[in-house]
C-alpha cells in the first residue's frame, strides 16, 4: 500500500496543474491592471468618433 501511494502521481498532476493555471491567471490580472486604463481610452476615443459621426 505504501509503495503504491509512493508511486501515484496522479495528485503531483493535479497540483501541478493548478499551480500552472493560478500562475496565468495572475499573469492576465497584472497584465490587465497595467494595460486596462488604455484600453479604456481607446473605446472611449473609438465611441466618441462614433457619437459624432452619426
């Protein structure tokens, strides 16, 4: 029983795996916080144009 549970890495996956998905997601989270006031500019400049245009 003890060298059966040695051997299973079934939950080291799972682990690992989670690690890997909190790591990008904090990647998305930083990248949106650093880049999110710009982008806001730009659909706000991008919808202005289209106020006045019409």
């Amino acid at each position: 029983m003890i060298k059966r549970f040695v051997r299973e890495d079934e939950g080291q996956t799972l682990v690992e795996y989670g690690l890997l998905v909190a790591l990008i997601a904090l990647v998305v989270i930083a990248i949106l916080t650093l880049l999110g006031t710009k982008v806001r500019n730009v659909f706000v400049s991008i919808n202005g144009h289209l106020v006045s245009t019409t």
